[in-house]
C-alpha cells in the first residue's frame, strides 16, 4: 500500500452511485490513497450520508453527500455546480458509475421500463460526463471512468435486455468521449465488471460460478484497484479502453 498511498493526493472526485457496492469501494480506494475531497452522490440519501461519513471516519479524505437522480439534467447540473463550488473550481475526477440492473424477461419488459434504465444507465453517464468534460476542460486535465458491465460484452446472464443495452452503449459512449476530449488533456476509460458480490447482485446469491475459470465471483475492491489504476497517472496513456474484470467468464 505504501507505494499507492499518496497516489491522488490533493485531487478532487466526484463518485455517482457512491452509497454501496462497486462504486462506494472506489471513493473508499481514491480517499484511502490521498484524495483531498469526494463528493458521492446517489438517490439513497440515508445510505449515502452514511458511506460519506464511514469512508470519512475510516480515511484522512474529506467525503460528502449529494443527493442525486443521475437521469435528471437539473439534479446532475446541480449537482456539479455543487462541485464546482465545494473544489474550487478543480474537479480532477468522475466515476460514473450510478445504475439499475432489472432482472425482466424481454417479453415482461415494457417500454417506459426500457425507457427508464437507459435513462438511468446511459443518459446519466453521458450528463454527468459533460458537465465534468465542462469543467475539466477549463484546466485541460482530468480523469473519468465509466462504469459498464460483461453484458455489454456478452448479454445479460440474469440481467435484462434494457440492462445490456445500456451498459454497451456506456462501452460505445466511452470511446466518443475518449476521442473527443483528449484533445482538452481528460482520460476516459471504462470497467466491465462479471458478477460481482454487491446489493445489486443480491451478493452474488444464486449465480451458478462453474462458468468462471477462477470458480468465484468478484469483490467490490477487485473493481475498485483496477478503476484506481485508470484514474491514476500509472494510466497515463490509457484512454478509450474499457477493462474487463470476471475471473476470465469473458476473454477478449
């Protein structure tokens, strides 16, 4: 740890989908290692108060809560206007990593159902990346990764044909970005996690792991190290990519 430890020393992040799972063990990996302030934010304003103060008490980094509907250009709006006040104007990093993951059948899946997840795990990757790109691009450097999912990759094993759409446009839509704004000095990647043993995978109850050649399922953490890798200047060259993590289930 000791070579990581200052590794985003002095830098600024703002963390969607914080509360839990995946992306609360991103903010606690990016405060563990020296980043000065994080804002998470998330709908769950009971159980994002408590991550801000538990990563908080737990590390030397200053973590908050913003409440936070990633589908809504006026909350995602505020929301970095919110940022933009709390850093100084210096917002070095997003994860984007809010979403839903409905487990319907294509039949059982209406269309406002449809229309409600990618609005959540599409549309609410793209606000939350341009208003950062609007705010990074004023200092011509900053870092966001997205968060997508083996379903782009291979379908969705429990999750539904909504989820699987929207997670392989995150895939597609991290490369747009990418292209776009390294121009302003900004990195964009993307992490493609298997199961993982978070809420939203019921902590991974029921899935069959014979499947996956490292027969287990993933740690919130695994993800985590690997995103903090993307975000960091060890990541330097690394943009447009989305990096799968599954125990080997998918192999590029």
């Amino acid at each position: 740890m000791a070579d990581y430890e200052n590794q985003f020393k002095g830098l600024n992040a703002v963390v969607t989908g914080g509360a839990d799972g995946i992306n609360r063990a991103i903010a606690e990996v990016l405060a563990e290692r020296g980043a000065a302030k994080i804002i998470i934010a998330d709908y769950d304003s009971s159980r994002g108060v408590a991550a801000a103060a538990r990563i908080s008490a737990d590390t030397a980094g200053e973590v908050s809560f913003a409440e936070c509907d990633v589908s809504s250009p006026e909350q995602v709006e505020a929301l970095f206007a919110t940022a933009d006040q709390a850093f100084g104007g210096a917002l070095d990093i997003l994860v984007a990593g809010a979403g839903i993951c409905p487990t319907r059948t294509i039949l059982d899946t209406r269309a406002d159902q449809f229309d409600k997840t990618i609005d959540i795990n599409l549309r609410g990757v793209f606000l939350c990346a341009r208003e950062a790109y609007a705010l990074m691009r004023e200092r011509q450097s900053g870092a966001i990764l997205n968060l997508a999912s083996m379903s782009a990759r291979i379908g969705g094993i429990a999750a539904g044909v909504d989820y699987a759409a929207s997670k392989g446009g995150v895939v597609a839509m991290t490369k747009q970005f990418a292209k776009v704004m390294a121009a302003d000095g900004i990195r964009v990647n993307a992490v493609a996690p298997g199961i993982i043993r978070t809420k939203l995978t019921n902590d991974g109850a029921g899935y069959d792991i014979s499947a996956i050649p490292m027969r287990r399922l993933g740690e919130p953490v695994e993800v985590a190290r690997v995103a903090a890798f993307l975000l960091s200047d060890q990541a330097s060259y690394i943009t447009g990519q989305t990096i799968d993590i599954n125990g080997g289930q998918w192999m590029s």
